[in-house]
C-alpha cells in the first residue's frame, strides 16, 4: 500500500474546502431568495394590517356619530 503524499493530501483538503465553500454558497442563495420572498410577503401583510387598521378608525368613527345622533334625541 502506497502511502499519499504531501501535496496529495493537501490537494484532497483543498477540493474538501472548496466542495464546502460551493455548498455555502448554494444555500447562501437559497436563504437570500428565501429572505426576499418573506421581505414581499412582510409587505403585504403590512398592508393589509394598515388597510384594516383605517377601516376599523372609520368604523370607530361612524359609532361615535351614531351615539351622538342617540345623545341629542334623547336629549
């Protein structure tokens, strides 16, 4: 059996680290486009939550209209 040599065995961990710096890569770019995809869909929650948010303020305003038409029939 023939022992590796020096340059062998570092030609061997060079092609492990760079195999391993392909994988990072690869999933650096599966959680980017998944970061985008959660950023879009962040955005459109925060619409809607906005839309909500104005209707519910308009809603609260028509109650306080009809309580005060209540208020002065009362009256």
């Amino acid at each position: 059996m023939q022992e590796k040599t020096s340059l062998e065995l570092l030609s061997a961990k060079v092609s492990e680290i760079l195999q391993q710096v392909y994988n990072l890569k690869e999933e650096n770019e599966v959680l980017r486009n998944e970061v985008v995809t959660l950023k879009a869909e962040r955005e459109i929650k925060d619409q809607e939550i906005e839309k909500l948010t104005s209707l519910n303020a308009e809603k609260d305003q028509e109650i306080e209209e009809i309580v005060a038409k209540i208020e002065s029939i009362l009256d």
